[in-house]
C-alpha cells in the first residue's frame, strides 16, 4: 500500500487533540487528524459539557426547595425532559459532530475518521470504512487517545446492561433506584443529580471514603450531605458479584444491594497495544506513555492528554496540546510542570483543590502546616444560610514559607480556588497573602480566615 507524506499525524481528537491540530493546521503544516468516534472527545459528548448542564438543572432544582425556608411557598415538580433536551440539542447536536469537523477543517486539517495505529516509525495506519490508510511523517506523531470507561471485573457484571458516563448522558429517564458503583468524582456527580430528580441512589465505594484523592476533611463533608440529602453512602466495600433479573443485585461488603440501574463509574482504561506504541520504540504493557516535559515520549512521538499520565482532566490536555505544539513548531515554548494542578468536583457544594493534599505533602517529606477553616462561620456564610456547607483548607511548606496546596469545598468553590491556584503555581510567599485584601462580604474572603490560622 502507497504512504501519503504528510508533517503531522495526530491520533485522537478529543479536547487536547483538536486543539493542537488546529494550532499546527493554522501554522500551515499538512496535518493529518484521526478519530473513530467524535471529534472533540469525551468531554462535550458524554462528560463536561452535558454533566454539566444536568448538575445545573438538579441545583436548580436544591436552590428551589431552599427558597420554601428563605422566601415563601414554592412547589416543586422534577421534570428530566428538559434536562435531556438541552443536553440533546444544546451541548451534542444529537451527538453529532459535524461542526467540530468541520471547524477542524477551516483550520487546515485534514480529517480521517477511523482507527489509527503507529504500524513503523513515523509511519500511522488508520482503518476506516473504506479501507485502511497509510501516511507516513516528517514532523511526527502525536498520541492523544484519551481513555474509555473501565468496566471492573466483576463476576456477572459485563454481561447485565450497566450505564458508564455514556449511557447516562444520554438518558431520556430518571431510573426509580440506581447504584453508583463508585465514589469519585464521575460517581458523586451523577449520584447527585439523579438523586435530586427523585431516584432512590446508593453509592458503593471500595476505598474508605468519597473522592480519595481529595483531603479527607472534604470527602467527609460530602458524605454527610449526601446522607442528608437521602443518598445512601458505603464505603470500604469492594463489589464481588453483580446479579441481573431485570433489576440489578450488587453484592459488596457481605451485603447485597438492588436497584432499577447500575451505574459504573470505577476510573478509566486505554490499550496502548492497540495504538502500536512499540512500533515507536515505547512499551505498552503500562497504564500510561512517560513523557518528559514537552511531552515528547520518544523521537518525533508527542503524547498528551489522559494518556500521559499527569491528570485526566480536559484542562491538563489543553494545557499539553499548547506545549505539544511549541515543541512541534520549533517555538521556545513552556515546559510541563505539575506542582499547580487544580481541579473541580460539581457537587453542591463543589470541591476543588489544587496542588499537593497534607498527605502527598507529607510523603515527600515536606514540613507542613495546615490551617482549615468552615465557610458557614465566614459573614458570606451566614448571609447565605442554606446550602452554605463548605470549608477551606490550606497547606503550607514551613521551611519556605509558600502553600503546596489548598481545597476548597462549598458554593463555587471551583471558582474560589482560582486565587489559591495563582498562590501555589507562584509560590507566592505565605505572608504576602496575608497582606492581600479581599472584598467583603464573599465566600473566598474565608481564605484570610484560614489564612490566618497558619
């Protein structure tokens, strides 16, 4: 089969992939880009953007019932219809992605739908409908695969017609009962909000508590909102066997638990092998690609996105689309660093964080001091009343006088940990911030309150 000479080839489209195709494409480079799903990933099909969209509706919905104790009589009526029409024709077009193709074809790009796999180096095979399709590089490749629904090993599970994030998105109904297998941030997301359009919801989490990765204080708060607001919450129980009769029957923990729907959200996968990473002289017997710090993974082989390893999150990948790019266009670029990482679970309240957690902190062997404080003791706190759950917890570096990290759980806590994000990527020093002015009354004037405690 004749190879097409081409500079570029990027493997996988999604939010890091689209970016930096479009960036190389406007640059003028003749850039190949390839997907067998839609283009622009996870993140706007079945994640962000439509999750999103129905944590807004089922807040909508818990600010409504707050209004009965803060301003009167309001009745409320649980409808999904619309939910599932917005995230239907608003975010996914009917999970049509003709307009992401055809942005990335004004851009200069040439798309190629299909399964595109490293078959010699610097050369890409892509099978399509048609056939398959060789190019062969100058410039190079560039891995951006992103990761798909890990379905646990369970005994019976694979065979009962479970949800992932991509049958939820979709749905057109709220089940009457559903069991969330899984409590990170994907798992609690959706438990809320089916939740708050009257399912009956159980959350089953092996390890020992709600969002592990985050501090134990946040995982805690949420768990007892979740327990306040019905959810039924166990921890520290491993599923071992699932049962399907037209309902689902999930034994874990010596118990065995039934619901309408099983909703499995236990993290993610990726097949290196299918990519033919090795072909490219890198192994594929691991989880991820190891990158240095322009995300270069082996000579003219660029990988970003989940599959490098450093956060599963649509900003990591746009973040190692930029530097991916500099490197490929020969600019004086930024280099990866990882010390600032933020992210957001959209709970109510949200919990975000950035940076190091006190245990990671304390793992590397640095001299920590903490300092927590709760929001509903801030005057913002107060004024809000309900739903004003939340807290800021800071964690500082003693020897050098700078926080490594800092959560933040409450009402737009997402948005809060944005002047804590600036602190810890600058390494603003701890007494600088304490000099800061923060306007009152707001919810991220608490971040002097902890401050203070420091």
């Amino acid at each position: 089969m004749t190879a097409e000479d081409v500079d570029v080839v990027v493997i996988g489209l999604g939010p890091g992939g689209e970016s930096l195709a479009t960036q190389l494409g406007k640059a003028g480079l003749s850039v190949v880009g390839v997907d067998a799903r839609l283009v622009g990933g996870e993140c706007p099909y079945y994640a962000c953007i439509p999750t999103k969209m129905m944590i807004r509706a089922a807040d909508a919905l818990a600010e409504a019932r707050r209004a009965n104790q803060l301003a009167g009589s309001v009745r409320i009526q649980p409808d999904w219809a619309p939910v599932a029409a917005r995230v239907r024709d608003d975010a996914t077009a009917n999970w049509n992605d003709q307009a992401a193709v055809d942005r990335l074809e004004a851009a200069g790009v040439r798309f190629v739908r299909g399964y595109g796999k490293i078959t010699d180096t610097a050369e890409v095979t892509v099978t399509t409908s048609d056939g398959d399709k060789v190019f062969r590089t100058r410039k190079g490749i560039v891995l951006n695969p992103g990761t798909d629904p890990a379905i646990p090993p369970i005994d019976g599970l694979a065979d009962t017609p479970l949800w992932t994030n991509r049958e939820a998105v979709p749905a057109t109904a709220v089940p009457s009962s559903l069991i969330v297998l899984g409590g990170g941030p994907v798992g609690c997301e959706f438990a809320q909000v089916f939740a708050r359009f009257g399912a009956e919801v159980t959350v089953l989490q092996s390890p020992e508590r709600l969002l592990p990765n985050d501090e134990p204080e946040s995982s805690e708060l949420l768990r007892q909102i979740f327990v306040r607001e019905g959810i039924k919450v166990v921890t520290g129980a491993r599923a071992t066997k699932v049962d399907y009769d037209g309902a689902f029957h999930v034994t874990a923990g010596g118990e065995t638990y039934t619901a309408d729907q099983l909703l499995v959200a236990t993290g993610r996968t990726r097949d290196l092998a299918a990519l033919g990473v090795k072909a490219a002289g890198i192994p594929d017997d691991g989880k991820f690609i190891q990158v240095d710090d322009r995300m270069r993974a082996a000579d003219k082989v660029w990988a970003i996105g989940d599959i490098a390893g450093t956060g599963a999150f649509t900003h990591m990948s746009m973040y190692h689309a930029d530097i991916a790019a500099a490197d490929i266009l020969g600019k004086d670029g930024p280099r990866a660093q990882y010390h600032a990482v933020p992210h957001a679970t959209f709970t109510d309240p949200e919990v975000a964080s950035v940076g190091l957690t006190q245990a990671e902190a304390e793992k590397q062997g640095i001299k920590v001091r903490t300092a927590l404080t709760a929001l509903p003791d801030s005057s913002r706190g107060f004024i809000h009343k309900l739903g004003n759950d939340g807290l800021i917890k800071l964690v500082e570096d003693t020897e050098r006088g700078v926080l490594v990290g800092a959560s933040v759980v409450g009402p737009a806590a997402g948005e809060i940990v944005g002047a804590l994000v600036v602190a810890v990527h600058a390494q603003v020093p701890t007494a600088t911030l304490k000099g800061m002015i923060l306007a009152y009354p707001t919810f991220h004037r608490a971040i002097g309150a902890a401050l203070a405690e420091l």
